[in-house]
C-alpha cells in the first residue's frame, strides 16, 4: 500500500514539473517577444521624433522669413506714413493759402452767396411739402446742393446754379397761380399706390378721382385724405376734373402747405357722434339709453294729454255729457245724482275728479326722475374717468398728455351727455305736467260751477 501511494506521488510531481516546465518555456518566449516589439517600438518612435524634429525647424525658420518680410514692410510703411503726413501738412498749408486768396477775390461775393444761401433755406422748407413738388419733383435735393455749394469755401457757384435757383422761385409764383391736371402716384387709405390723374389747384389743394389728397416731402408722393369733406365739397371736385375750361365752383383750403392743412385737420377733427361713441363708455350708453327713454315717454304723455285736452274743450262746447273724455265722466258724476245736497254733490265730484287725476299724471314721477338721474350719471362718469386718469398718471407719469387724454375725454363726456338729457326731460315735464294741471283745472273749474249752480237751486227753492 504505501508502495503504491509513493508511486502515485511520484508521478503527480513527474506531471506537475513537466508542466511547469512547458509553462516557463512559453513564459520564456513571450518576454522575448515583448522585447523585440519595445525595441521596434523605440525605433521606429525615434524615426518619428526626427522626423518632427526637422519639420518644427523647417517652420521656425520660415516663420523667421515671414516675421523678416513683415518687419522690413513695417518699416517701409512707416517711411510712407511719415512722408505722407508731410505731405498732408504741406497741403493743409497750401489749401489754407488757396481759401485766403479764394476769399479775397471773393470780395463782395461773400455777402451775395451769404444772402443768397439764406434764400435759398427759406424757400427750402417751402418747396418740400409745396404741392407743386408732386408734380416737379427732385427740387428740395437741387436747393439743398444749392446751399451747400453756397456755403462751401471750395466750391464756387456760378451763373448757372443761381439762374437755376432763380427759375425754381419763378416756378414757385407761377404755378400757385395755375389749376393744372398731371399724371402721379397716389397713396390709398389701405396702403397700395397707383397712378392716377390728379388736378392740383394752385398750390392749395390736388384731387383725384372726386378725393382729396394731401402731400408730405418726407414721403415724396400724393395721399388720398383719410377722410373726406362732406359730399357737396366732393362733387364740386368731380365737376372740377370733368371740366375743360371755363369757371368751376370748388372748395379749397388756402392754408394749404401741404394740401390744405387746415381742411385736413378739419375733416380729421372726430364728429359729435364719433366723439360719443368713442368717449362715452358704458355709463355714457346708459345715460344715453335713459334719456331716450325718458323723451320717449315725454313724447307719449304729451301727445295722450294733447288729444285728452282736445276732447275736453270738445265736451265744453257740447251739452251732452260723454264718458270719451275726463269732464264728460265728471258730468255724469253730477247728472246721476239730481237730487244730492250741496255737501254731497261736492264730495261726489272730487272723488270723480280724484279717479281721473292718476291717470293724467301718469309718467310724470318718472320723467322727472329720469331728468334727475342724468346728471347724477354723468357726475359719476366723471369721477370714474379722473379715477382712470389718476391711475395713468401713477403708471405712466404726467410726462405725455396723451395717456391721460382718454380718461379726462371720458370724463367731460359723460357730463354733458347728463347735461343733455337732463335739459330736454326737464323740459318735457314741464310741459307735459302743465297740459296735464290745465285739465285738471278745468274739471276742478267745471266741478265749482256745477256746485255753484246746485247751491243757488237750493237757495231759491228755500
């Protein structure tokens, strides 16, 4: 037994060393291997080193070409900037010397050019929005050059720039003078250009097509009025462009610098009822809404009472008593009680009286009302619209009028609208409440005859 253990371990060792021995040899070759690769490695790392090596220096020295080359530039422009700043101090001198001469054989002229630039400006800002620059443009650009070359120490005008300027004036005199028709672009309210014929009247106002237009320099052609005169001032234009000679009735503005500018203004300036609409708000439509109401019925209670009254003084001159009308009622009041003591008769007839009193004055609590209650609204629409006023100035500050515009609008607004209903309601309750007194006095007058009347009877029969 222990023979054979010894001989089982002999053999594993045999195994294990042989192993052993196969794994050292592998171990072995693959360090040599791993050796032959660095020392390739380190070669061919070498190969590469020089070779970089040699193109740094290939960049170096040509980077100390190029800094050579811009170093011998440099200092070949700063020759050039030197000799050129001489130069530009010599010329300085000889310009100087140039104007001094120039100057002095000016002489006189100076003062001419002087005044004659100074024209030239006043009439610079004419010819620029002058109605007779859409039909002869580029004259605001040949002044502006005149002026220029006027003032200029250089330059020299000559004969023919100032007749030139001198036919501009000319120009100017007498084509204000003149209704004539040309060919332009004109500019419509939705923003498109076409051309059309257009009849400028002086420099005072242009039409086309029935419409007024007005011109600006700063934008160079005609534009179509946003907003129109009134029909008659429209179809007076028509009747002007359709006509070929004689005389022509036609409305014109003869502020018109740029086309009328105070019937561009005028036509601009918001009506009443635009200035309602935009400004009134809601408590304005409600005062509004209130005082047609309040007229409304104004209106029915004087017309119910106007034919009340006509059946009344009907009845006065008839002798039968009718039930159509208060008086008759009042009559048969007397009729049916022929017996009835003085005393009795009286209270009798004032109790009829009484009955038809409500409804004569029906609706004149709320007329009354209704005038009362306008000008409470339109207080209120003021102080809501300083409220808004205030806000503004808080958000915005006091800087732009505009902002605040709206507000104080509103607010001036709403009072008159109260104003204005307050004043016709007013009125019509007065005159709806005395049509309705005079009926009642005449009952109340007719009731103390019959009573009268009655009391006699007795007296007599006593």
């Amino acid at each position: 037994m222990k023979k054979t253990i010894k001989i089982t371990v002999l053999s594993v060792s045999a195994f294990l060393l042989s192993v052993a021995t196969q794994t050292f040899a592998q171990d072995a070759n693959s360090l040599s291997s791993l050796l032959n690769m660095v020392e390739n490695d380190r070669i061919a790392e070498s190969d590469e080193y020089r070779q970089r090596l040699q193109e740094f220096q290939q960049n170096t020295n040509r980077q100390q070409q190029i800094l050579d080359t811009t170093l011998e530039r440099y200092g070949e422009q700063e020759q050039t900037q030197n000799q050129l700043s001489d130069d530009f101090e010599a010329n300085e001198v000889t310009i100087n010397d140039k104007r001094d001469t120039l100057r002095e054989r000016r002489g006189d002229l100076n003062e001419l050019f002087g005044t004659l630039q100074g024209v030239a400006g006043d009439f610079l800002s004419n010819f620029e929005n002058s109605l007779i620059s859409s039909q002869y443009p580029g004259r605001s650009d040949a002044i502006e050059e005149f002026i220029e070359k006027a003032g200029s120490t250089i330059d020299q005008l000559n004969i023919p720039d100032i007749e030139r300027f001198w036919f501009f004036m000319q120009q100017e005199l007498v084509e204000s003078a003149r209704v004539v028709t040309f060919n332009a672009d004109v500019s419509l309210p939705n923003g498109d250009t076409v051309n059309r014929s257009v009849t400028r009247i002086g420099l005072y106002n242009a039409v086309s097509d029935g419409e007024y237009l007005s011109y600006y320099g700063s934008i160079g052609h005609l534009q179509v009025l946003p907003k129109q005169p009134d029909s008659g001032m429209l179809s007076a234009a028509s009747a002007l462009q359709a006509s070929s000679s004689g005389f022509t009735k036609v409305g014109i503005d003869p502020t018109g610098g740029v086309g009328g500018q105070v019937m561009a203004n005028l036509v601009n300036f918001p009506s009443v009822e635009e200035q309602v609409r935009n400004n009134s708000g809601t408590i304005g439509f409600i005062i509004i809404g209130v005082g047609i109401v309040g007229i409304l019925i104004g209106f029915l209670r004087l017309l119910v009472l106007t034919l009340v009254s006509i059946k009344v003084r009907s009845q006065l001159k008839s002798d039968k008593a009718s039930k159509g009308n208060p008086l008759g009622r009042v009559l048969l009041v007397a009729e049916s009680n022929p017996n009835a003591d003085t005393e009795t008769l009286e209270l009798k007839l004032g109790e009829a009286i009484l009955q038809e009193t409500p409804a004569l004055e029906s609706m004149l609590t709320l007329i009354k009302m209704i005038a009362t209650i306008a000008p409470l609204g339109g207080l209120l629409g003021t102080v809501t619209g300083m409220i808004t006023v205030f806000q503004q100035i808080t958000v915005y500050g006091a800087g732009d009028p505009t902002i605040m515009a709206g507000g104080i609008s509103s607010a001036l607004m709403t009072t008159v609208l109260g104003i204005v209903v307050a004043i016709p309601t007013i009125f019509m309750h007065t005159v709806v409440k005395s049509r309705a007194d005079n009926i009642i006095h005449i009952l109340e007058e007719q009731a103390t005859g019959m009573i009268a009347q009655k009391a006699e009877q007795s007296a007599a029969a006593r």
